[in-house]
C-alpha cells in the first residue's frame, strides 16, 4: 500500500517544491519511491504531531526519528548501523533526503495554513 | 562527511564542474559537494526553490531572507547552515548585525522580528501554531506574499538543516565567507547550467 505525505497548500514556490517532491519521493534512485514516500510522510507526521502510528521498517526507525526530530544528535555510529543492517551509502543518503523533504512538507503544510486570507 | 559519496562520488560531468568551481573560487565546501552529487535526484531542484524563495522577487531584502535561513538554522542547531547563511546576510548587514541577531531576535527591525518569531514557533511547536502567530507579521504591513516566503524558507531550512547535520558538514568561518562572495557573483541555480540573469541577479 503506497503512502504518500499530505498534500501542502498552494504558495507562490509551489511549483519549486512539486519539482523537489516529484524527483526526492518519485524519482529513479537506489531504493524504492514507495520506501521514500512511506519515510516522508512518517517524518512528515512525527515532526507536526511528535508523534506517528505510521508504519516504517524497525531497522530505520531509530535512524529516522533522530533524523526527524534532533539531526544535530546524528553520529557516525548511527550510520554505519545502518550500513551494518545492508543499506548503501546511496541508500542512507536517498531515505535521508526523503525524511528531510517529509518534514520540510510538514513546514509548508502548518506555515501557510495559518497565513491565508482571514 | 559521513557519506563519501558526497566528497568523491561524484559522475563525471559534475566532477569537471566542481574542478572549474574551484579553479574560479576554491575548494568547494561540503555542501556545494553533496548538492552537486546525483543533482538532478536533489541538488538541482532544491537550488531552484532556494533561488526562488531567497533570491526572487520579495518584499524582503536578500540579507533579510538569508538572516530568516541562518536564524532558521540556529533554532535547529544546524552550525554549517547558520554559519554558512550568516556570511551571506553579513554581506549585507555586516557581521556585528547579524551575530546580535542570532543571539537575540528582537535586536532585529519590526518586520524581520515578527518573521523570526513566527519562524521560532512554526519550528519549534507546529502542532500549536494559529492564525495569531502570523499576526505581528501582519501588523507590520507584511503582505500575503511576503507571509509565504517566510513560511517556504523556513520549510528550506527544515530540509537542509536535517540534510547537514545528519551527513554532518562541516566547515569554517573563512570557508562559508568566500563562499558568500562567489554565491554574491553567481546565485544559487548558476553552476549547474542554469545561468543567472546578471541584470537582476537572480
């Protein structure tokens, strides 16, 4: 079952960011585009909410949530656990960018839903 | 950084760009590197939202839309995306501006105040955010054009700040300063192809 993160309302940039989405949640990569939407909009829902009953592999989730809610606490260890666990480096930085695009959705999705016309 | 992919993974193509980027510039910092590393999967989309939302047409200044990115990256204790984004407003603001800024918002004039205190609560309580946080801004005449770019640049930051951290970046104050004055010359969306227009900059 595909998942995908909300979709966000409509600003002047929205055109950009429908670029940024279509090719980081969509696009040809190493790991499968369903992975990635699945990982955007569980970050995208842990980073509104502080949590998420989204279902995401257990093996990504201490790596996602740290990634999601604290990045500034990411280690080295943290990654190579990940590499230990079979993911490449292409892998890592493709669900990375995936975690990081669902919570900068997440953004739009609170900011401009507050600055509309009263 | 973490991945090495990022530092020396890159297809030809871009690696000739990156040596040509250093021979007018420098060495490229980690993030020129990682944005120039598979461009069209992120590199390239992400420059031409920054470019958009920092560089196009705003009733924000340039250094005030930097500021907004580096105080956007402080909150995130994000020390490359700060530090990298300070350089840039710096160029604009000066140094002391921009450091007193970061230690304390409500050093900054009316408007960017309530753009920074409205960035602070979308990023740190999004959950809690209301229409009365974007009331400050309003009150100071910010039009709903000028409300979007603080939402999509704080949304930039959310993205690059977890990006840098997470792969861990790092570089330097005399690093991110020349790096400032080559961005000043070329925009975000040139080196990979998509001149800037030198008439406006953008």
């Amino acid at each position: 079952m595909a998942i995908d993160p909300p979709i966000v309302p409509t600003s002047r940039h929205s055109l950009a960011v429908e670029r940024l989405r279509r090719s980081v949640l969509g696009g040809p990569g190493q790991t499968d585009p369903d992975l990635r939407r699945q990982v955007a909009a569980y970050a995208n829902e842990l980073w509104r909410a502080g949590k998420t009953d989204l279902p995401l592999p257990d093996e990504l989730r201490p790596y996602l949530d740290k990634v999601t809610l604290a990045a500034y606490k990411v280690t080295d260890e943290d990654v190579e656990n990940l590499r230990n666990g079979g993911f490449s480096d292409d892998e890592i930085l493709e669900l990375t960018l995936a975690c990081a695009v669902g919570c900068g959705l997440g953004t739009l999705g609170a900011g401009l839903a507050v600055v509309g016309e009263a | 950084m973490r991945l090495s992919i990022l530092h020396d993974g890159h297809a030809e193509a871009e690696r000739q760009g990156l040596e040509e980027w250093e021979r007018l510039a420098g060495p490229p910092s980690d993030v020129s590197l990682a944005l120039a590393y598979r461009p069209d999967f992120f590199g390239d989309p992400l420059n031409a939202w920054i470019d958009g939302a920092l560089r196009g047409e705003s009733e924000w200044s340039s250094g005030d839309r930097e500021l907004m990115g580096s105080f956007t990256a402080h909150e995130h204790r994000c020390p490359f995306c700060t530090g990298a984004h300070a350089a840039v407003a710096s160029l604009t603001f000066g140094d002391e501006r921009v450091g007193a800024v970061l230690a304390d918002p409500d050093a900054a004039p009316e408007g960017l105040r309530a753009a920074l205190g409205f960035i602070s609560k979308l990023v740190s309580d999004p959950a809690g955010l209301g229409r009365q946080d974007a009331e400050p801004m309003r009150a100071a005449g910010v039009d709903r054009a000028g409300l979007e770019d603080v939402v999509n640049i704080a949304a930039i930051f959310v993205v690059m700040t977890r990006f840098a951290n997470a792969m861990g970046f790092e570089g330097t104050d005399e690093e991110f300063a020349r790096e400032a004055e080559g961005l000043s010359v070329t925009g975000y969306a040139e080196w990979r192809g998509e001149p800037s227009d030198p008439e406006t900059n953008r």
